[in-house]
C-alpha cells in the first residue's frame, strides 16, 4: 500500500475514535456547538418576511398573513391557541418515541 493511503486510514481511524470522544467529554449539544458554530435563535417577523432565492424553502402561512407568497396556506383551528397547544401536547405525549421532556418546553 501506498504511504498516502496509509495515513488517509489513519486519519480516518482517528477520527472513528475522536469524535465519540468529544462527545462524551463535552456532551452532544456542546459538541454540536464545535463542529457547527453557536446557534442564533432569531424571532421572525413574517409581516416583512422575504424568501431568499434559494430552493430549499417551504413557507406555509395563514391566508393574509406572511409579506412573501407562501407555497402553501396553512389551515385555521378552532379553538384558542392555547387549547389547540394542548392537543398537541396531547398527541406528543401519546406518541412512544417523544420524551416527556417536551411538556417542559416553555409557553410563549
């Protein structure tokens, strides 16, 4: 074998190894945060919205209510918002691969 193919496996090999590593010595979110940079959670203002022109997009808004054309209208519920976040609680947590954890998500 050739010395460039050699040390590719070892490369290769190393990183087998590293990876786990950093994971189980930072933990996932903060390794996450190492390989991909820190997350910004930004509000959305879709009154001013713009899609970009990029295709791997997929507005979906209420009738009226986004400034960009969506590419689909979303549906409306009856109900308060706060009655329709409750049956999606309730869906979630009948669900057998959600962990209880979500019902802990903050209200907005």
């Amino acid at each position: 074998m050739s010395k460039r193919l050699i040390n590719s496996i070892k490369a290769i090999a190393a990183l087998i190894v590293l990876l786990p590593l950093l994971v189980v010595v930072l933990g996932r979110e903060k390794s996450l945060e190492v390989v991909f940079g820190a997350i910004k959670i930004t509000p959305v203002d879709f009154a001013t919205l713009e899609l970009s022109p990029k295709p791997n997009q997929f507005l979906v808004c209420p009738p009226g209510y986004c400034a960009a054309k969506p590419h689909m209208l979303s549906p409306t519920f009856k109900g308060s918002a706060d009655d329709l976040r409750q049956r999606w609680m309730k869906m979630l947590a009948a669900q057998p691969r959600i962990r209880a954890w979500l019902a802990a998500l903050p209200q907005p």
